[in-house]
DNA sequence: TCCGAAAGTTAGCCTAGGCTAAGAAGTGAT
DNA sequence: ATCACTTCTTAGCCTAGGCTAACTTTCGGA
C-alpha cells in the first residue's frame, strides 16, 4: 500500500552542517586546480603558459587572469615573469599533477559507466572537485574490475 | 619503450573556455538548489521550515540564509511569512523536486560503485551540481543494469 | 630603429556568499 | 498583560571571482 519511496528522515544537523561545510571548502579550492592543471598542461604543449591564453581557455577576461593568478602566487603556488608566462612552484606543480590525475580519472570513469566522451570532459571538469579520496579509489577499482572481468 | 602515459593534447581553446563557463553556470544555481532542497525537506518533516534550522543544518549565520532567502525570492522561487517559516513558490517546488531526485540518484550511484554510505552523501552533495543529464540518465542505466544482472 | 600589435596591468565596478554585532519583532509561558 | 527568549533583520565588513575601459610595456617585423 506505499506509494512514496520511503522518506528518508533528515540527517543529523550537525552531520548536514559539516557535509556543506566541506562543500564550500572544494569551492573555493576549485579554481586554484583547475588554473595550475591548465598552466601545467601550456607549459607541457607549449613550453609555455600565458596569461593570454589561459584567458581564452578559461574563457575569461585577461583581467580576470591576472587577478587569479595574484592569488595563485601569494598562496605560493606559482610564479610570473612578465611577458615570459607563468611557472609553478613545486607546491603548484603537485597540485597540478594530483589535478591532472584526478581529472583523467574521472573521465575514464564517466566513460566507463556510460557517458559519451564529450559530456564526460565536460561533466568532469566540475566532479573532479567534488570526489573524495574515497571515491577516487572506488572509481579505480571500478576500472580495474572492468577491465579484469571484461 | 613508452614510458609515460601518452599526453593528450590540449583541447580546441573553445571547447575548453565552453566547459568552464557552463562550470561556472552550475556553481551559480548550487547554493539555490541544497536551499530549496532543505527546505522541502524541513516541510515535509517538520511541516514547516524556519529560517533558524537552515542556518543550522547549512552550518551558516542567520544572517548569511536572510541574505540568500532574499535572493531565492528575488529569483521567485520562495516565499516568507516572517515568524512562520518559508515555502515554496511553484518554481521552487520544482526546482526542489528534481534536486532532491538527483541527490538521491547521486548517492545511490556512488554506493553501486563501492563508495561507503556516509562519504557517498558527503561527495553528492557536490557531485549532483555538475552530472548533466546524460550522466544521470547515465547513472540511471548502470543502476538498472546491476540490478537485473545481479 | 621604430612603431604598431600583442601582452599585461590597473582602476573601478559588480554580485554571491560569507562573517559579527546589534537591534527589532514575534511567541509563549507565567 | 508582561517579559524573557527566540527568531529574524539590519548594518557594516570581507573575499573570490567576474566585468570593461584605459593605460603601460614588450615584442617583432618592416
Ligand atoms: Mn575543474
Ligand atoms: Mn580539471
Ligand atoms: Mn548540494
Ligand atoms: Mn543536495
């Protein structure tokens, strides 16, 4: 005779408090990724990372940018010489890596259970900020499951 | 003889910048969607929802929900009788609707994965902002699948 | 060498989303 | 009816992350 799915009751306040707390925190951290992962993937094609061109495929202003990046140097995770692009520190490029990594994960995961390359990258790009540890290492062995088992 | 793991080339400059605007779009609606969520949840529990237990269950200040509430107003998705709690508009309701269908989704998805209950609610409370609507139609199919197959 | 185009910075503006502190306004129990 | 408590709002502040417009600096080709 239930003809709703079974209302879940509300977690503990607490526990809600903390989950969004923690939601807010990957938000503000989430630019910082995704700046060093794009400097690091110019620098890796181009040999070098511009202001310019971070612009355009960030697909913001050049203003914007430089302000970013001011933040991105007085957290000590990159440095400018003007006209000559944009460098990482060593606590920028390992940002940059975990990023990198995280990110391509996600995508072959995405592509993994389903979803079309394309709506992969483009999902991802917002996921990979939001996936725990825990999650990262349940995605692996999603991977290796299926690879294994075929 | 290969000993690093291919370098994907960067993607087309547009489609990059095209990515991270609609990144951008989803960060924007994020706080409106976990509002109206919790508060169709409060109203279905309590029977109404108090300005107070948002900003408990949000882990924010009273005063940080009376500046967002003014927003989900201004944006006519709910309404407020001051001492006697909020509701929602219409728009609100919907909008709430499917928030909550996605969580739920989320979460069921990331525990079929593997993910521990606790950390799968932690990481969909992020996550569901940023699967499109392939990914959750994605998410629907590898559930259905599971459970045929067994 | 010079000079226009490209690159970068600066100034000034905006909104969202946070905060604290203080005050106003209901509510309910005596 | 009163009054303490709770709820809510207001004022004033902050940072991140956007923008445009105007300016400065560098680079490179003629
Ligand atoms: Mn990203
Ligand atoms: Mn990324
Ligand atoms: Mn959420
Ligand atoms: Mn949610």
């Amino acid at each position: 005779m239930r003809r709703t799915p079974a209302p879940r009751p509300l977690p503990p306040a607490e526990d809600q408090a903390a989950r969004f707390a923690r939601q807010r925190e990957a938000d503000r951290t989430a630019t910082a990724e995704d700046y060093v992962e794009l400097i690091a993937d110019l620098l890796r094609a181009d040999g070098e990372a511009r202001a310019v061109d971070i612009a355009r495929r960030m697909g913001v202003s050049q203003a914007t940018v430089t302000a970013t990046i001011g933040r991105l140097q007085r957290d000590g995770l990159v440095e400018t010489k003007p006209y000559r692009g944009l460098f990482l520190t060593d606590a920028g490029r390992d940002m940059a890596q975990a990023a990198k990594a995280r990110h391509e994960l996600v995508v072959r995961f995405l592509i993994a259970v389903g979803l079309d390359a394309e709506t992969a990258e483009q999902d991802a790009e917002g996921i990979e900020h939001h996936a725990s540890e825990a999650a990262l290492q349940a995605f692996e062995r999603f991977l290796a499951a299926r690879k294994a088992g075929g």
